[in-house]
C-alpha cells in the first residue's frame, strides 16, 4: 500500500524567499509524481508533474525526483503571498486502477 | 475557468437522510473520480469511472453509491449519513491515463451532518 508523506506541516515564509516542500513515498515502482495547489475554499489544481528522476522547471518552480530516495520535492523560487496555499503532492500507485495518493499537504504562508 | 462543475456547493442535513451530489465536466474526458477531503485536508479517492464503468472502488461504507450516466457525468448518493461523512467531496475528470494525465477538480460540495 502507497504510503506518502509530506513535510514540513506548515511553513511561513516573507515574501521573495525561496521556499522547499517535501514529499517522500513508499512503492518504488511508482511512475507519475505530483504537485496540486489548494487555495483556500477553492479546487486543488495541478502546478507541476515529473514522471523521471531529475529536476523540471516551470518559471518561479522547481520539481526535483530521486526515485532511489523515494523522495520528490518542490521548490518556489522568489516567494509571492500569492503562493499562500495547501501544496499536496501525489503518487500514481502502480497497477491499472490509475489511482493517485495524495500527501496529507503542507500549508504555506508568505508574509508580505 | 471552471469546467468541472458540481452541485450543490453545500449540503446540510441530519443524521440517517439521505443526499445526491452531483457532477458534470465539460472537458471531454472519459475518466471521473469522487474524492473525500476531510477536516485535515487529506484527500482520498473514493471511486473512478472510465467512460462509464467503474474502475476504482475504495473500501468506503456500502451508503456511498456512485453512478455514471454517461462519461460527462458522474454522481454520488449517500443512504442514511452519519457524522464521520461531514466532508467536502471533490469531483475530478481526467483523460484515461489516470496519473499520466492531470486530474481536474471541481470546486467541491462542503456536506454537514448534524
């Protein structure tokens, strides 16, 4: 069974900071790897995916995959309080069921 | 842009009466999902369609019940709810490929049970 953690619970950063979230997984054999942003009373919507090990890039965001750790993180560069947010990451579980495991999520908060 | 959309954005209702949720995507996907989001955020599926049939049915109490009437849409009946199913629940829809493919949400329907 898929178990994915992430760290840390929470974090408050000032603005123009560089922010890392984290998130480790247990089944090595998983394929797709994601970051979902939650605004506050609003939908998740996905930011970014990486499906190989190495680092993807997407303007101010960075997703790094080290399969081998079982790890895969996400990082903010240049921190907006619009980036205030539930950041859940999840795992697509191997299999044909096409099932992703969410994070339990990390709260981020930039203070202007 | 919205394109998940689902109805009502709020339930609340008493123990053992029964609610419908309801979902409708405009996206063109052939792939629906039910998610529960419980106090603590945590997001966990709880059933997947793929163009009608269901392909992922987590151990969920026998009161929840989907249906598909067609790949657009997918809802959600619960028989005689209890407190433990104050949640909001999300619908998403993807194209088939399940993880490969990103997974679009609706804004969710927040359920009390009082």
């Amino acid at each position: 069974q898929q178990n994915v953690q992430q760290s840390p619970e929470s974090l408050i950063v000032p603005e123009g900071a560089r922010t890392s979230l984290n998130c480790t997984f247990s089944d090595s054999a998983s394929q797709y790897f994601w970051w979902y942003r939650q605004h506050s009373g609003k939908a998740p919507k996905a930011l970014m995916s990486i499906f190989s090990n190495g680092e993807k890039e997407e303007g101010r965001f960075t997703i790094h995959l080290n399969k081998a750790s079982l790890h895969f993180s996400l990082h903010i560069r240049d921190s907006q309080p619009s980036d205030s947010a539930l950041y859940l990451c999840a795992v697509r579980i191997t299999g044909n069921t096409r099932k992703l495991i969410f994070g339990l999520g990390t709260t981020l908060q930039v203070q202007p | 842009e919205t394109a998940v959309f689902q109805t009502p954005n709020y339930h609340v209702t008493q123990v053992g009466n029964e609610v419908s949720f309801n979902c409708k995507q405009t996206l063109g996907h052939d792939t629906m999902y039910w998610y529960k989001q419980d106090s603590k955020k945590l997001l966990k599926i709880m059933f997947s369609y793929n163009n009608k049939q269901l392909i992922v049915n987590e151990t969920v109490p026998r009161r929840f019940s989907p249906q598909s009437s067609d790949k657009a849409h997918l809802n959600l009946r619960i028989k005689s709810v209890e407190p433990e199913d104050s949640a909001v629940y999300l619908c998403a829809s993807s194209r088939m490929g399940g993880g490969a493919n990103e997974q679009y949400f609706g804004p969710g329907t927040r359920l009390t049970v009082l």
